[in-house]
C-alpha cells in the first residue's frame, strides 16, 4: 500500500488549485463540494468554471503562481497542465509540509485524488495510487451500480438514534450485534424500498423490545478454500466481516485472514507436521470458552471443515456444550486445485471414480486401504502426502498401479505461487526433491493427469 486511504475535513479551508481549464474546475468543484474555501491561479478560466455550481466561496489570482500564494493554505493541487507551473507548485507545498497533488503526475505527489462513490454522508474512494487511474474509474463505475444512493439514507437514520442505542447498550459488542441486525435485517430494507417512516418505526421497536445483557455467543465453521479469496462464498465472507474473534490455522491464506475484520482479535491454532501450536482438544474447548463470553467466534479453515478438516468434531463439542453454530463449506483443495492445475477430477475415458485420502506417516508407513485405492478407471487425491511421497508411490505400485500411470503435485494451488510438476509414479518422488517442493501440496494419481498439458488454462506469472 504506497497510500495510506484518509478522509480530510475540509470544511471552510483555504485550498489552491493552479490552473485555469476543466481539468482544475473539476478540482476546484469537488473542493467546494467538500466545504473549501478555494483560490484558483490561473491567467484566463475556461467555461467550465460558469453553470449551476456555487462558486461563491472560490477567489481567482491572475497568476502566475509564486510560492507565497501558498501560505495560510492547508491543500494545494496543481491542474495547470504546465510542467514548469506543476513542479512550482509540488515543491512549495512540500517545503511547506502541505499536502499537494500534480494531476497525472504520481511522482511529483504527496497524496492523490481517489475516484468518488458519493452517498452522503456515505463516501467510498477508489485508488491506483495514481498508477491507473482509469482502472479506478472503471471499478468506481461498477460500485456505483451496486451502492444504491438509499445507503445515504441508511446512514442518516443510523445518525438519529446513534445516542439512544448507545445509552439502551452499555457494551460496545452488544451495540455492534444491534447495528449489524439493523443495517441487514428489514429494517435496511424498507429504506432501500423508500419506506423511510416505516423503518424508524421498526427500528424504534427493535431498540425497545432489546435487553442490555450478556449476549449470546456461536462459532462459525467457516472453509476458508485452497488459498485464493476469489473462491470464497458470499456467506463465508458476510461471517468473517462479523466475527468478534477469528480462530484460524496455518492452511488459511493471508490474502483470506485479511479479508476478516480488522478490529477481530485473532488466535492462530495451527497445527504442523511435529508441530501443533495447540491440541485438537484444546482447539475445541476454545471454541467453546470463547462462545460462553458471549463472543461470535468464526473458526476458519483451509479447504472445507468437513474434509481432512476435523470440523465434525469441533461442532460435536460445541453441540455436547450448548452452543449454537452454523458451517459454511469451503472449496476443498481436491476440486480447487485440479480445477487450477487443468486436471479433471473424474472423466468419461480415463476415471470414473474418485478417492480422497490423507497421507500423514507414521513410524515411516502409511495405513491405507491399498487395493481399494490401486483400482483401475479412478481418481486418487492424496492430502498432506508430500513428506509420504515415496511411501505412496511405491505401494500403489505394489498393489497393481503400473509404475508409469500418470501422477502430480501441486504446491499453492489456486494462487499466484501455483507450481505444477507433472510425472509418473516411478518419476514423481525424485522430481519433487529436485524441484524443492514444499507444504502446502496436494497429490493426484490417474490417469487424468495426463490431461493437464492440453487442459491447463491457469498460468501464474511469479
């Protein structure tokens, strides 16, 4: 993040804006609109400086532009179009330690000017940091499509009875669980619908029929998928925004974690091979302790809970205590990553049958059922089976896989750090040494990945 996002009040503030075309009039109105007081330096001002727009509290200095004009300013922008007039302007406010902004021109800028989503008193800025600001145009056109202008309303009627809640609610959790109901629940809905009489009326009766006591407390058992965010569900997403405490492990990928709230506090609960940061058991008594505090615990996972993922057993603790709880599945690794990788999981000509299985060792040997797995005509994912490689290949080749059947492994599916080695099950063991292949990785066995070099459609630039 090269600029740090900040909303500055403005109001009845002495701004500069060099320039006298429709690129500084378009400065200078959206400082007006933000309650500056504006001085334009320009020898001429373009048409675009006349029509509807209040101009009152804008004054014009015929220029040219001297550093002085800057003092008692607490802004500057320079739209002059005019290279000379544009470095003046950048390196007097810098001297002066105020905040300028050179349109088009990123390198000679402390701060820079965010495409608007105006919903007053909602605003939401969208940036390049003045590397594409066309980009940032086009996304500020898509979020203006999907921010209806009722949310502005929504705001103001959270505005006038923001004092009553917080004297209704002494606890700043029990105020944002109220909030987040409201802002959801119908009542957002009859002012999306304009209904704006109706909605105080219900909000009055939710506030009223509200008790200021401990609240309840759950856990969301969310799948966090293989590690892109784009593969998340909107259900997954809305419970990470709401959660009070995040519990995570270490298959859950950064760009997910800081998808959650910001202000959740987090607990890493990771568990490695030889290294758990905490026993299952102590995971679920924690689900269970965090809940009875009256807190919304969202457990993530990588993949999906319910897949090598321990998850019923989480949820059969917090039944047993009286928890109440939801799961939301995630995009298991198997499905994400072959889907990545361009290998289908079952087709009509090479498999019709798919098997997932974990690969943990133990005392050196893996205790799976063989036969069953070394069947023709099926798909095998082999979870957490990197360490286990050589032990895997060997045995399904004991048990009746021809050593040149086609396998893979996948490091980092789905993300940009995607690698993909294709071999057989003769060649695979040795190829993930010599390619220095590390956790986290999935393995599928079959015929099917032979598939991968005409299938392979995901190719990402590291």
């Amino acid at each position: 993040m090269n600029f740090l996002p900040v909303f500055m009040d403005l109001r009845d503030q002495r701004c500069l804006v060099a320039g006298g075309g429709e690129l500084a009039a378009r400065k200078a109105r959206l400082l007006l609109q933000a309650g500056a007081r504006v001085t334009v330096v320009a020898s001429a001002l373009s048409p675009a400086f006349s029509g509807p727009d209040d101009w009152s509290r804008m004054e014009r200095h015929p220029g040219p532009f001297v550093p002085a004009m800057l003092d008692g300013m607490s802004l500057a922008i320079s739209a002059s179009e005019d290279d000379a007039t544009d470095r003046a302007v950048s390196a007097a406010a810098r001297e002066r330690k105020l905040p300028v902004n050179v349109v088009d021109r990123p390198e000679l800028c402390s701060f820079v000017l965010p495409a608007i989503i105006d919903r007053d008193p909602i605003v939401v800025a969208v940036s390049s940091g003045g590397t594409a600001p066309v980009l940032a145009r086009l996304l500020r056109a898509r979020l203006e499509t999907m921010i209806p202008a009722s949310y502005g309303r929504l705001a103001l009627l959270a505005a006038r009875f923001r004092d009553e809640v917080k004297q209704r609610f002494s606890r700043p959790e029990l105020r944002r669980v109220f909030w987040e109901s409201v802002l959801q629940g119908p009542i957002a809905g009859l002012i999306h619908a304009g209904n704006e009489t109706a909605a105080e009326t219900a909000l009055r009766q939710q506030l009223a029929e509200q008790s200021d006591g401990t609240p309840v407390g759950e856990v969301y058992l969310v799948g966090a998928g293989p590690g892109n965010p784009d593969l998340l569900t909107f259900r997954a997403l809305r419970l990470m925004q709401q959660a009070d405490v995040v519990v995570y492990d270490h298959l859950v990928a950064d760009a997910v974690l800081e998808l959650c709230r910001r202000d959740a506090e987090r607990i890493y609960v990771g568990k490695e091979r030889a290294n758990h940061t905490m026993r299952q058991e102590n995971i679920n008594e924690l689900l269970v302790e965090q809940a009875k505090k009256g807190r919304r615990v969202l457990r993530l996972k990588g993949g999906d809970p319910f897949i090598f993922g321990r998850g019923g057993e989480e949820i059969e603790t917090l039944a047993e205590n009286g928890v109440r709880f939801e799961v939301v599945p995630g995009i298991t690794a198997a499905s994400g990553v072959s889907a990545y990788a361009g290998i289908p999981l079952t087709h009509r000509d090479y498999a019709q049958s798919c098997m997932f299985v974990t690969g943990h060792l133990k005392d050196d040997s893996i205790d799976l059922d063989w036969d069953a797995l070394a069947r023709p005509n099926q798909t095998v994912v082999i979870y957490m089976g990197l360490l286990g490689l050589p032990v895997l290949c060997r045995e399904l080749v004991a048990h009746g896989m021809t050593a040149d059947t086609p396998a893979c492994i996948v490091q980092q599916g789905t993300t940009d750090s995607q690698r993909v080695q294709v071999g057989t099950l003769e060649t695979l063991p040795g190829l993930a040494v010599e390619q220095g292949f590390k956790a986290p990785t999935l393995i599928i066995v079959g015929h099917v990945v032979s598939l991968h070099s005409k299938l392979a459609w995901f190719h990402p630039e590291n």
